[in-house]
C-alpha cells in the first residue's frame, strides 16, 4: 500500500477482533512515530506499550469512545483492542509545544498501522490521571493520547461531508465519515 491510499483509506477503527498485536510490530509502529517532524528536533515524545489482558482491560476501563454514536460505537468486550500504545511528553526535554509534535507522531502511527492491515482509534477522551496511575506514569512524563491498536473488526468509509460532519452507521454497521472537500478547506488560492 502506498503513502496515499493509506492516507485517503485510514480510517478509526472501533471494533476488533481478538487477535494479538505484537511487540515486535507494536515496537515498529513507535519507530514510524519518533520519525515524525519535531519542533527544533527535540523529540520530547515517550512512548508505553500495553499488551497484557491485564493493562489493556485497565486502560480500555477509562477511554470513551465515539461520542456521536451514543453508546453504539464503543467496542463490546469482544470488541476491545489487542494494545494501546500511550504517547507522553517527557517534560525535562520540551515544556510547551509538545502537542504539535504529537499529532504528527500518532498520525505517523495511524498511517503506518493501517498500511499493517492492522486497526487503530486515536483516543484523547480518555481519564488521564486514571491512566497515569495504572500505568505508573512519573511526573516527569506527561500523558498525551492513547491509541488504540488491534486487528479490524469493522468497516468504515469516508464520504463528502454536507454541511454536517457527524459520522454515523448505517443499517448493516458500516460506519460513513463526512470529511469537508477542497471547496470548503481552502480559503484562497493566490
Ligand atoms: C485528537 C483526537 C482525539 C480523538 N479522541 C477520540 C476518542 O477519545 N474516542 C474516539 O472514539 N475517537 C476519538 N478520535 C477519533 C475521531 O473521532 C476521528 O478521527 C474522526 O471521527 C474522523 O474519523 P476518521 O479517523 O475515520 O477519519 C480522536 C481523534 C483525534 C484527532
């Protein structure tokens, strides 16, 4: 698969099958995300890989997953992801402006994950400090994101948006994603 049709065909996935992930895999999604652009080439990022039933289970108990849908959209407990990889500013290394760096790693992690055949649900609703204290989190580290990673278990596609931009499933589950065209994103063209 190439760099576009990854980039076109992404999509959040909510639903997974069973399937494990590996480290190994998980490892090189990571590296995919540290080579991401990084303001001043700091590269703040940290990352933490959970696998086990155990922390999985744990962290899946504090994510919310597609607001839209009103409870129809969160994995059922056959559903849940194989692993969840957490992104974290390390705050001796960078203090502010970490976020930028952030969405260009997990977009990086996203896109590389889905040219794997594998899943993937960026997660920022999620209770941080809950998070931080299963995964013992230290104050030098601060908790960004989670993304969710797992085998799909679902079908999601996008569509032109028109005028409203909430996704919805249909009647046999597929989930559509408006996204806005070109007419509506560029402002100007000089
Ligand atoms: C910063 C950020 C936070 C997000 N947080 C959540 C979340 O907590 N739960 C969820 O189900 N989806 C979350 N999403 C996924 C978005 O809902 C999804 O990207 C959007 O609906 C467009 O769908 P697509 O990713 O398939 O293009 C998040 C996406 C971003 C960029």
């Amino acid at each position: 698969m190439d760099c576009f049709e990854s980039i076109i065909k992404r999509r959040s996935i909510r639903k997974f099958n069973r399937e494990a992930v590996s480290t190994e895999l998980l490892k090189e999604l990571v590296k995919y995300g540290s080579m991401a652009a990084s303001g001043m080439n700091v590269q703040p990022l940290k990352y933490i890989i959970a696998t086990s039933d155990e922390k999985c289970s744990e962290i899946f108990k504090h994510t919310r997953w597609a607001g839209y849908l009103k409870g129809k959209g969160s994995p059922s407990f056959n559903e849940r992801p194989a692993a969840f990889i957490l992104v974290l500013n390390d705050n001796e290394l960078r203090k502010s402006g970490y976020e930028l760096d952030a969405g260009a790693a997990v977009q990086n992690i996203l896109l590389a994950a889905h040219a794997a055949g594998l899943g993937t649900c960026w997660l920022g609703a999620i209770d941080y400090e809950k998070i931080n204290e299963i995964t013992g989190i230290e104050d030098r580290y601060k908790l960004i994101s989670a993304i969710a990673v797992g085998h799909p278990a679902q079908k999601s596609i996008s569509e032109p948006s028109h005028g409203d931009i909430k996704y919805y499933l249909d009647d046999e589950e597929v989930l559509h994603v408006p996204k806005r065209g070109l007419n509506e994103v560029i402002l100007n063209i000089f």
